[in-house]
C-alpha cells in the first residue's frame, strides 16, 4: 500500500513540475516574443539614424566640409546610430539571457536524483 502511494506522489510531483514549467516558459517565450517585437522597432530606428546621417554627411560634403565626419551634426548622427545598436544589442542578450532559463529549467526530479528544478540543471 505504501508503495501505491509513494508511487502516486511521485506521478503527482513530477506532473506538477512538469505543468509548473510549461507555464513558466510559455510565460518567457512570450517574453522573447516581445523583446523581439522590441528589436523590430529597434531596427527602424537605426535605419532612420542611418538614413539620417546619410543626408547630414551629403549635406556637410555639398557646404564643401573636407571631412564630414568632423561636422557636429554629422557627429551627433553618427552617435544615434551607435546608441540605436547598442540598445538593440542589449535586448538581443536579453533574449538570450531567457533562452538560457528555458533551457535550465527543463529538469525534472527523478527518484535517484532528489531535488527540484533549480537543483539539477541540465549539464551541456
């Protein structure tokens, strides 16, 4: 009888582990599903950065600048191109940063193996 039972927590734990970490990922891959909506609006303004530092540089070349590079207005594009990546790089590990909880959390305790989800990750 005490192994009917055992055996019957053990179904319970392991189907409750295993709900519990479907909803939680569902919930980070709706996640990624944002930050990816993110990096889309990211990429559009980066091309319009770019577009604008193209006119800024054509301009500086037309008023006859040698370097246009060296323009302010043409400088303060080329930093909103800069700052416009660097945040859409950051999403991106942001991204990853939960890709890498999804592939931790996907564990489920055995009974050789005590502990929960947080206590055995998988090893690479």
């Amino acid at each position: 009888m005490d192994d009917l039972k055992n055996t019957a927590v053990s179904g319970v734990k392991r189907t409750w582990c295993t709900l519990w970490n479907f909803t939680v990922n569902t919930a980070r891959r709706a996640q990624i599903l944002g930050r990816y909506t993110l990096a889309c609006g990211q990429q559009q303004k980066i091309k319009q950065a770019e577009r604008e530092l193209g006119v800024k540089t054509f301009q500086a070349l037309e008023q006859g600048e040698a370097n246009p590079l060296t323009a302010p207005e043409v400088n303060e594009a080329v930093q909103k191109v800069k700052e416009a990546k660097e945040r859409k790089e950051k999403t991106y590990q942001a991204i990853a940063a939960i890709r890498e909880k999804i592939g931790s959390s996907c564990t489920i305790p055995t009974p050789e193996e005590p502990g929960g989800v947080e206590e055995n990750p998988p090893v690479p």
